[in-house]
C-alpha cells in the first residue's frame, strides 16, 4: 500500500526553541532549509514533537541545523527518528557516536 502524501513540514521559532512541523522528508525539505537557517541564531532547543515522520533526509536536515545551533538539544520522537538514530549510530543531538 502506498503511503500517505507527506504533510508540508514548517517551522515556528517560540524564543531559543525552532519548533518543527509536518513531514520531514525528501520529497518536502527542500523549502524548509532556508527558512531553518534563517532562524537559527540562538537555538538551543529542535523540537520535533510536531513532526508527523522523518526520514534519512530529514535527520540530515535536523544533525546539520544542530550542529550549526552549537549542539542545539533535538526533543520529540517522530516515527522513524529512533529507527534511524538506532541505524546511523547518532546520538541524542543526533550527532555520530562511535
């Protein structure tokens, strides 16, 4: 059965947290980049817990907006985030743990 068309993912900046939204996918991102870099001064918190899922190109997206946030703390558990957390070998920030 073919999935369901992804929900447009957007963002909202709530004082040093980026809350994201939507569906964190390759077919949808791309937009989102821009956007996220625009808001990034300042982050110390991704929260995801309004995403509807991610795939590999979104935890591409959410390790590099981290990382460039200086280790921003990523919060919420999306279907397929631990999936892929496990899989890569990220950690928590979604950074790579040897």
């Amino acid at each position: 059965m073919p999935s369901a068309e992804p929900t447009a993912p957007s963002l909202a900046r709530d004082g040093e947290i980026l809350r994201l939204h939507g569906d964190l996918v390759a077919d949808c991102i791309d937009a989102l980049w821009p956007l996220a870099l625009e808001q990034l001064a300042g982050v110390r918190q991704i929260d995801v817990a309004g995403v509807g899922r991610v795939d590999s190109s979104g935890v591409a997206l959410l390790a590099e907006l981290a990382e460039r946030a200086g280790g921003a703390d990523i919060t919420g558990d999306p279907p397929g985030l631990a999936a892929l957390r496990a899989a890569y070998r990220l950690g928590p920030n979604l950074g790579y743990v040897a």
